[in-house]
C-alpha cells in the first residue's frame, strides 16, 4: 500500500509543480492587455511551461537589475509617462540590459536598450570618438521610445512591436505573412518555424519579467514591491555644463563618489562634456548642491525634453 501512496505522488508532482498562473501571477490580465494580447494566452500550454520553469531564475534576475537600475528606472518611467506609452515597455529595457548603462553585445548593440550604431544613427543619437549615445540613459529611452512607436505604426500590436524590437520589422511581417495569422500562440509555439526561436522566447521573457514585476501592485508585502518603494527614493536628472566640464571635477564638486556619476553617463567617452549648455545626468538629490555651486542653469517645461 505504501508503495502506491508513493507511486501516486509521483504521477501527481508534474500537475503540483505547473501552479495556477492566474492566482500566481494576479498582474497577468493587466499585462496581457497591454501588451494587446488576448488574456486566455495565460493558458498556452507552453507558456506556461516556459513561466514555471524560469520564474524563479527570471525572480532573481529581476532583483538583480531593479538593484542595477536604482537611479534609471524613476527617470525612464517618468520619460515613459510623458511619452505617453504604456510603463509595461520598462521591460523590454530590462531584458536587454539588466539596467546596466554600460552593457554591450557581441554584436555591437549598447546600452539600456541596446540600440545598434545604423539605428541609433537614424534616431539622432551621436555617435562618435567622444559621444555615444545609446549609453545616454536618458537620450537612449527616448530614442527608444521613439523607435518603439514608429514600429508599432506598422505592426499595430505592441506584442509585435516588442517581437519586432528583438529581430526587426521585416521579419515580424514575414512570419505573420508565412502564418498566415498575427495570434502569438501560433507565432511562438516551438511546432512552427515562423520566426527564430530567439524571438519566439524574447516575448515570453519580456511577458514573464512584466508579469513577475508588476505583482507588488496586486500583491501585499511583496518583497519586490517593497524594493521599487525603496528604490523611488532618487533618480537622475540632465543638466546643462559648460564645453570641457570634466566629471571628475563635477564629481568633487557635489561631494560625490565619481564612479556613480560615470556610471549614469557612459556616453561621455572621455568623461568631458563636448560642448556648451551640453546635458549631462546628475543624481536628483545632488541638484540643489549643483544649482548653489554652478552658474548658468536654464530653467524647462519638462526635465527630460529636448532629445
């Protein structure tokens, strides 16, 4: 008898460990929905598998970058909410990144977003021997943002979009074309060779980061919700220097580690501002010290405009 008890538990372990992901993930109607897909996706049978074996890894990777990102994600959801964009987009940041402004592919792409040079170009980020850009935390979300709408216009589905944003445009549409229809089941099941599987496991990865993210609003003491609060306290703000303004010398004047303000300007390859009236970012608790210790700050309708 007792051989059975045990064989029984055995049967029954694989259907114990697939959870419930609607009672686990209470975010994943809000998510779904924003992302403008139907909300029975929760059901896919290989999402599912793809969210339970990963969420406890995605878990922890999520720490790790909301950790990475302290001073970058209240700026980039502030430029998100002045763009007019659904905050969910956040996501494809962290799954590119980890939030680290300095990341760098094999292929190339740098940054938060990790833009490539042809794109970043087209967006008019400079780059060159002194500027890049795409590592400006700032400059770099709204190119992104940017670039995210100018897709979106064509695949009127922000799924697509953020499939698009991994492989590109043209091959969105083609898979859709050779499919013969726009549902992300079809498109992502591991059966069809519409798509490369990169991407087919790029969307689920941004849908699960978003899911396990946006759980502190559902969730009460949720100990990713209570390291966003604690997060919230600060966060990065551009500000116009003189031509020469080198960070080692900001970094002493607002009494400041200057690893930190490297850190939230990579773009400055040579650490040295390349013109007059040029931004850089400041931590927002460090403006009140820069206002009394620097000249000639110009006041703006909004912190983040004119990117």
């Amino acid at each position: 008898m007792k051989f059975y008890r045990i064989l029984i538990f055995f049967l029954f372990l694989p259907t114990l460990a697939f959870s419930n992901l609607r009672d686990e993930f209470p975010s994943y109607s809000y998510i779904l929905t924003e992302f403008n897909v139907d909300e029975n996706f929760i059901d896919d049978p290989e999402f599912k598998e793809f969210v339970n074996r990963h969420k406890r890894d995605y878990t922890n990777r999520f720490i790790q970058a909301v950790k990475e990102g302290e001073l970058i994600i209240p700026m980039m959801k502030h430029i998100i909410y002045e763009r007019d964009i659904s905050p969910i987009f956040l996501y494809i940041a962290m799954v590119e990144s980890g939030f680290n402004t300095k990341a760098r592919s094999r292929t190339g792409a740098g940054g938060l977003w990790q833009i490539v040079v042809n794109t970043g170009k087209e967006l008019k980020l400079t780059i060159n021997s002194k500027l890049d850009e795409r590592y400006d935390p700032v400059r770099s979300t709204n190119a992104a943002i940017k670039y995210l709408y100018k897709m979106n216009r064509n695949l009127k589905s922000w799924y697509l979009t953020t499939m698009a944003y991994n492989c590109g445009n043209g091959c969105v549409n083609k898979a859709i074309k050779r499919a013969g229809t726009r549902d992300i089941g079809v498109l992502t099941s591991r059966h069809n060779q519409y798509i490369k599987a990169e991407t087919k496991k790029y969307i689920k990865k941004v849908l699960l980061m978003a899911m396990i993210g946006e759980n502190y609003l559902f969730k009460e003491n949720d100990r990713v919700g209570e390291l966003i609060y604690k997060m919230n306290r600060d966060s990065i703000v551009p500000v116009p220097v003189r031509s020469g303004e080198k960070l080692s010398h900001l970094s002493t004047l607002l009494n400041m580690n200057p690893y930190y303000l490297n850190k939230i300007n990579p773009h400055l390859k040579q650490g040295v501002a390349p013109y007059n009236a040029y931004k850089i970012n400041i931590p927002a608790s460090k403006v009140e010290d820069f206002n009394r210790v620097y000249a000639g700050i110009l006041p703006q309708k909004s912190l983040y405009a004119n990117y």
